[in-house]
C-alpha cells in the first residue's frame, strides 16, 4: 500500500513540474542573454564569437573559460535577443552570427560536448 502511495507520488510530482519546463522552452526566445531561471550561467555559457564557419557549421567562442568551438545542427533554435533595442525577440539563422557579437550557449543535454540546442545572440544595432 505505502509502494502504491509512493508511485502515485512521484507520478504527481513529475506531471507538475513537466507543463513548467515546457512552458519555458516555449518562452525562451523572449527571455534576455543571462536571465534564463534555472539554465544562465548554470547551463549555458556566454560568451563572444571569434569566428563562424557555415561551412561547418560551427561558431568558435570565447569567454572566461577559455575558448571553444560550438556545432549547430538543424535543430538548433537561433534567437535574436534584441531587448536592448527595446524589440521583441525574434527568431534568426546562421547568417546571423557575426564576429564580435556576445551570444548565450545552451547545449542539449547540458553536455558541453553536444550539439547546440539554442543560441541567443545579442543585438545591437
């Protein structure tokens, strides 16, 4: 009886908290470079890009870590974070990143090894 308890339990706790993180995953292009509750500076790296290679589809970045080199997929959700324009967010492609600019890193499966699963890319002008 307390197994079936228990079970319940954790089922309950598990589909409370799933309508959240989708809830965030569908809000993420609007939320700023660093204010992402739960994943800024916990999962994701900022940084600068030193380099972008379409060919590859690869970024090179640097940040306080160090420098690394990051793979975007077809999969990967590039967003353009123009709050400091005083815009909305709106979605972008690897055209996008350009040199210089600072961009937010989430990788799936928090893996730094893994593919990208979003980039956000600051907007300035």
């Amino acid at each position: 009886m307390l197994k079936s308890f228990m079970t319940i339990g954790v089922l309950v706790t598990l589909f409370v908290g799933l309508p959240d993180a989708q809830a965030q995953r569908a809000s993420e292009i609007f939320i700023p470079i660093g204010q992402s509750p739960g994943l800024s500076g916990k999962y994701t790296e900022i940084g600068k890009i030193d380099a972008a290679n379409a060919q590859d589809q690869t970024i090179t970045m640097t940040n306080s870590s160090g420098s690394s080199t990051v793979e975007i997929t077809e999969s990967t959700n590039i967003w353009l974070d123009r709050s400091k324009l005083q815009l909305t967010n709106q979605k972008g492609a690897f055209a996008n990143l350009q040199t210089g600019q600072t961009i937010e890193v989430k990788y799936k499966d928090n893996d730094p090894g893994s593919p990208v699963e979003w980039i956000k890319v600051q907007v300035t002008e």
